[in-house]
C-alpha cells in the first residue's frame, strides 16, 4: 500500500494569521514569562548595578530594621507595589516591609518594628502591598529582617520589588546588602 501524499499550499492569509498567532504566543511570554526589569521604578544602586561594598550591618539577638534605600518613579504613570523578596538571602528572612514617602531615609535604627526613627514622614507610612506612587516622586523602602537561627551571621545581597503600572509588570532590583552579625556585639 502506497501512502498518499498530499501537497497543501497556504494562502497569504493563513501564512499572516500563523505569523500573528505565534508572535502573540511568544511575545506574551516575555522572556521567561517574568516581570520586566526596566520599568520606570528605580533606586541609586539599581542604576549603577551591583555595589560589592554597599551594605549595613547591625548587632544581632532580634529583628533589625534596614532602611537605607530609596526609590524614585521616572515613569509617566502611577505605579503600585506588589511585593518585596531580599536577594539571595541567607541565614536571613524578612519580617516585615514599609514604604515611606518622600526623600528622607530611616536608616537603621534599631530593632523591628521602628517605634520613631526621627523622621517626619513616618507617620505617612504604608505596607508594600498596595502602596500608590506618582510619577517623579520617592519613597524610601523599610524592610525588617531577622536571622533565621542565632549565632549565625545572616546576609542577603539586597533586595526585589515586584510592581505593576497601566503598561506592565516589573522588578526593580536593588544591591545594598543587609548583614545581621553572628552575635549581639561585632558586625
């Protein structure tokens, strides 16, 4: 029995059609499926890429807030923000997070929560989740970060925001360290 071989020849439009479906297919996968790296939310050291000496280090024995980073929105619209992961973190989790308007920074005050780190705007604080900023104003991101077990130094090498604005999804990443000491008195 011979197989019968059939010679189909595709008209222009289901050639277009095709090309259409798979650049769709394709294109919505944005690399790897993941939020854009290049949206218009951006802190100092995420400009400048990786800072190797750019950390802080507190005492350790309890959580410890890291305050040091701001955040500008360079877009043309209000982005909101989803989440904030630390980067490569370890012997280190995060316990809570903040978003504080404007240009003034927490620091590292002390332990977490911060009961008053001596700045103004505190008061106007938010939770990550949720929090609204328009184009070409600041915040200062306050994260509170604990040592998963005690007596081990607890590192990560930064940290990831995960926003949305009306034209996508991105993160913003950002290489200021936070290290926890080993013990309660020597960073």
């Amino acid at each position: 029995m011979r197989a019968l071989r059939i010679r189909v020849k595709p008209s222009p439009l289901t050639v277009a059609a095709l090309a259409v479906t798979l650049a769709s297919a394709l294109g919505g996968c944005g690399g790897g499926g993941g939020p854009a790296a290049d949206g218009p939310l951006s802190s100092a050291s995420s400009l400048h890429g990786v800072i190797p000496n750019g950390s802080i280090c507190v005492p350790g024995g309890r959580a410890q807030t890291f305050g040091d980073q701001q955040f500008t929105n360079f877009g043309h619209t209000t982005v909101v923000l989803d989440r904030v992961v630390l980067l490569r973190p370890h012997n280190q989790r995060l316990v809570g997070s903040y978003a504080v308007p404007g240009d003034l920074l927490v620091g590292a005050p002390g332990g977490w929560p911060p009961k008053n780190p001596g700045i103004p705007t505190w008061k106007n604080r938010r939770a990550v989740h949720g929090f609204r900023l328009v184009p070409g104003k600041t915040f200062n991101l306050v994260l509170g970060v604990a040592a998963v077990a005690a007596g081990r130094r607890a590192t990560s090498q930064g940290m990831l925001v995960y926003y949305h604005d009306s034209a996508g999804t991105y993160v913003a990443k950002n290489y200021f360290g936070n290290i926890i000491a080993a013990n309660t008195h020597t960073c």
